[in-house]
C-alpha cells in the first residue's frame, strides 16, 4: 500500500463540509476512522482488481467534472442572484403552498424552566411567578433562572416545535395533547430536577403554521427557486464561456 496522508487541515475541510463538529474529539475520531476505513478498501480494490480500480478512478474524474460544474454556477450565478425578498412574495407562496407546510408537531408560545431539585422554590415563589399572572413576573423568574437554570426558555412571540422545547422533559407518562391544547401551566420533578411548563399559545398537528414561524424558510425556497432558474437560464452562455479559455482537441 502507498503512503497515504491526511493532514489536520484537509480533516477539518472534509468535516466542515460535511457538517461535523471539529471541536468534537468524538466527531474528529469517528471522521479519521472512516478515513482510513475508505484508503484501506481504496488499495484492496487496486491491488487485487486493477482493471476495476481503473475504472473507479476514471468515473471519480467524471464525478469530479460534475462537481466543478456546480460550484462554478453557484459562484457566477450568485454574484447575480437577488436575495431580497419582500412580505408579499412570502405571503404568495404561503398561500400557494400551504399543504406543504403542514404541521407533524404542534409549535408553542411557552415558558420553560429546569433547575435541581434540591432548589428550595417555593421560598421564591417560583411555582406562583412563572403562571405569569404579572407582569413583573417574567422579570423576576428571568433573573431566578439566570442563578440557578439548568435550562430555561421563554419568548411569548416566537413560536417554538413542542418537541424541542421539551426534549429534556420527561414527558412519557403525559399526555401531550392534553398538555399542548389545554395550554397546561404545571410543574413535577424527577430524582434530579424540577421541571415548569407553561404553555401560552399552541397551533394544532395538521394544519399550516402562521406565515412568521416559516418566513425564514420560505425566503430560502424563493431564494433557491431564482437561483435554480438562473442555471437554467445562463448554463448553456457559462458553458461556452469557459470551454473558450481553453484548448480542446477532439480526437475521437
């Protein structure tokens, strides 16, 4: 087997690109491991079956060939693109699009607060306070949060998926539906922490969300549509651009 290499700067290329965390001594393991997993199967295949290898290589090239087509339309193209979107471009394809965008998942306006069980609450009357019956309320389990949260989420004007929101909450034994549409304010503790809910506002599973919970979402697919129709558009004018840089014999 030839010497193979990979340096700590191409890793943290590959990584980057592929979505891992290089800071992540786990990820960074996992990462060399399938690294050297690909260069072993890479030299069995060469040595013991060379004409496929070959063919390998040369379909790699092909692959490679495509992928340096996609980043150049994205670099040129780009350049091009309009990434404004207005609110009325985002309420039209709301409507249009509706169905799309139903809900697996109820999305809430909530409180949420995690601290140790052995936290003496009541003398601060947190299990008062975060019913958010005052205004000032917010305001003091805010701070109470800041000393002693291991977890804590609060914003009555985003809208959230239930699911993330209480991923930490062990919530098997409830029953979600009856926690999400009676907009339960509760508390309950296991053997380490207690847990506050307060449900504000909920949109119902199977039913579009409102159009701000998806704004993000929906600029990105009209920003990718324009940028979808510009290739279509300018691919042929790129194409020839490039082939005249450079000197092509057609021998076949």
């Amino acid at each position: 087997m030839d010497d193979v290499e990979l340096t700590e700067n191409d890793a943290f290329v590959l990584m980057k690109h592929a979505g891992l965390n290089i800071d992540s001594l786990e990820e960074k393991n996992a990462f060399v491991d399938q690294w050297i997993e690909n260069e072993v199967f890479k030299a069995e295949m060469k040595e013991l079956y060379p004409d496929e290898w070959k063919l390998i290589q040369l379909r790699a090239s092909n692959y490679t060939g495509d992928l340096a087509k996609f980043y150049l339309e994205e670099y040129e193209l780009k350049k091009k693109l309009d990434t404004i979107v207005s609110d009325k471009e985002i309420n039209t394809y709301y409507e249009s699009h509706k169905d799309e965008f139903v809900l697996h998942d109820y999305i809430v306006k909530a409180m949420y607060l995690k601290i140790p069980k052995d936290l003496d609450f009541k003398s601060k009357n947190i299990h008062q306070k975060f019913l958010l019956k005052n205004d000032k309320d917010v305001i003091e389990v805010n701070s109470y949060a800041k000393l002693y949260a291991v977890n804590f989420y609060y914003n009555d004007s985003a809208w959230v998926y239930f699911n993330d929101l209480t991923k930490d909450i062990p919530l098997t034994k409830y029953n979600i539906d009856n926690i999400v549409l009676n907009r339960t304010k509760t508390y309950f503790s296991d053997n380490e922490y207690t847990y506050f809910l307060n449900i504000i506002d909920y949109t119902l599973k199977d039913e579009a969300p409102p159009v701000d919970f998806l704004q993000n979402e929906i600029k990105g697919l009209i920003v990718a549509n324009r940028l979808q129709l510009l290739k279509e558009k300018n691919e042929s004018k790129l194409i020839q651009r490039i082939k005249k840089k450079y000197e092509i014999n057609r021998n076949i």
